[in-house]
C-alpha cells in the first residue's frame, strides 16, 4: 500500500466517511471520523487533493482558513451533473 494521494469526503451531521487512495487507485483508508476530530485526523496526512461533495457545508469545510497545510483549490469540477428537481 502506498501513500494517500486523493480523498473523497462525504460531509454529515456528525460523521464524516473518508475514502482515500493511493497515486494507484489502490483504497488505503476508509474510515468514519466525527465532525469533532476531522482536522485532527487531516492534520495527520500528508498534503493530498481532497473532494468533497458539493452541498452548503462544503463552502464551510472548503474555506482555505480550515485546510492544514497548501494547495487549496474552490473550482468547480468538470463533467460532474448537478442533480436537478423534478418540476411539480
């Protein structure tokens, strides 16, 4: 197993889920953290991209003042569909 180079983040109430893997593809984390100990454990990780689904508390957890470390980046990722209400 090598070294986390993605995470994907599903943002919650109070769990968080954590999906990482390596430059590979191979899984190295999947892990449940609370809301209380999410920078706690990014603290931990070598700087990595992270995606975070999109939703209001994203632009919260997003902000470049709540990363650890560099490379933040608030763009907009391509090919990804927004889910769209049924009229009625």
């Amino acid at each position: 197993m090598g070294e986390v180079s993605t995470i994907g983040l599903d943002i919650a109430k109070s769990v968080f889920q954590i999906h990482g893997v390596d430059s590979d593809g191979t899984v190295v984390i999947r892990k449940r953290v609370s809301r209380a100990k999410v920078l706690e454990f990014f603290a931990a990780l070598p700087c990595c991209l992270v995606g975070i689904e999109a939703c209001p508390s994203a632009h919260y957890w997003g902000r470049p003042d709540r990363v650890i470390g560099e490379g933040w980046y608030g763009g907009v990722m391509s090919g990804v569909k927004t889910p769209v209400a049924a009229p009625g």
